[in-house]
C-alpha cells in the first residue's frame, strides 16, 4: 500500500491550529519589517533540546513525506541551546541552559570561546535566561559588529521573550523584535 513506518514530530495541540491566513498575515508584515534592513543586520534565533526519547515510536505513513506530527501536551526534558545567525551567515555564539540549581565547573569544560551557560529548574529557557543570552550574546554583537540602521531579531513567539526589558532595549537600540507564527 505504499506507506513506511516513520517517527512523528510532537507539536502541542494549540500549534496544530494555525491557518493559512495567519501565514500569509505574517509574511505580510515581515516583508514591511525588513524593508530597509541590511542583510547583516538581520538576524534569526532558535533554541532547541536536547534530549534522549526512549519513548519515541514509529507510525506508518507514505514514503517521501518528509514530516510527521505527534501532537503530545509535553516533551521530554534535557537541556536547551539557544542558537543564532545572520541573514549573512554570522553564526552568534551559542548559550547553553542545563537541568539544575548549580552550574558544575566540568559542564563548561572545553567551551565554546564566548558562550554563555546557565540552569535552569527545567533545562528549558526562562525570562530571566533568555535576558541573559539577549544582553550578553545577541545585543553585545549588534553594538559591536552591525551596520548602522535598524535590526531585526525573528524568533519563536515563546512568552518567555517578551520581558519588559528585552521589549525596552529592542526600541533603545532599533530592533525590530518579529515573531515567528506558531508551529
């Protein structure tokens, strides 16, 4: 019958929802936000997890889809590392947030020159981590290496992001802060 057996991706169920009209509304208003915007000033982050799913199972599917979802509520826990990059392919330092109340000295063994690594309760960022990687990563790069003119930060729209400080120096230093439509 044509179908393979595949591990499907685990989306939350409120990410399932997004509609075509949310895709087109958003490239709308990223095509108005970049205009005028160097490339090199332009910017991209993600974090993501790391983690071993000894849960994971495979489902049957046609071969050459290339994505399959799990919606779960959850995911397992681990620990996260905040990656970004210019639109020129500047890579930023990365920063790295562990499960724990105490940094161990051997997790910085061997570091990358200029990251940044902090814990966290979950391993998962919070505000106050993400502040941190904003300040010292993301904003010491664009005093130091940008063109003059406005920024764009694109993100993910994790509430996490959106602290009222990181809110105050995006308008102080002219960053345009976009959000990523869900999923």
């Amino acid at each position: 019958h044509s179908l393979s057996a595949r591990y499907p991706t685990k989306v939350k169920p409120q990410r399932a929802k997004l509609t075509k009209d949310d895709i087109e509304d958003f490239f709308k208003n990223l095509t108005g936000s970049l205009e005028g915007v160097e490339p090199e000033n332009i910017f991209n982050y993600d974090e993501t997890n790391f983690t071993d799913d000894p849960k994971a199972s495979q489902c049957i599917c046609r071969p050459g889809r290339r994505r399959h979802e799990r919606v779960m509520a959850h995911s397992k826990m681990a620990f996260s590392v905040m990656f970004c990059g210019s639109a020129t392919g500047v890579h930023l330092p990365p920063m790295v947030v562990y499960k724990a109340k105490n940094m161990y000295e051997g997790w910085q063994s061997k570091a990358i020159p200029n990251a940044v690594y902090e814990t966290t309760e979950s391993g998962w960022f919070d505000m106050r981590t993400f502040e941190i990687w904003f300040d010292q990563i993301f904003l010491h790069h664009v005093k130091n290496n940008c063109k003059e003119g406005p920024k764009v930060l694109i993100g993910d729209n994790l509430g996490c992001h959106f602290s009222p400080s990181v809110i105050e120096k995006c308008l102080e230093h002219g960053i345009r802060f976009i959000a990523l439509p869900p999923n």
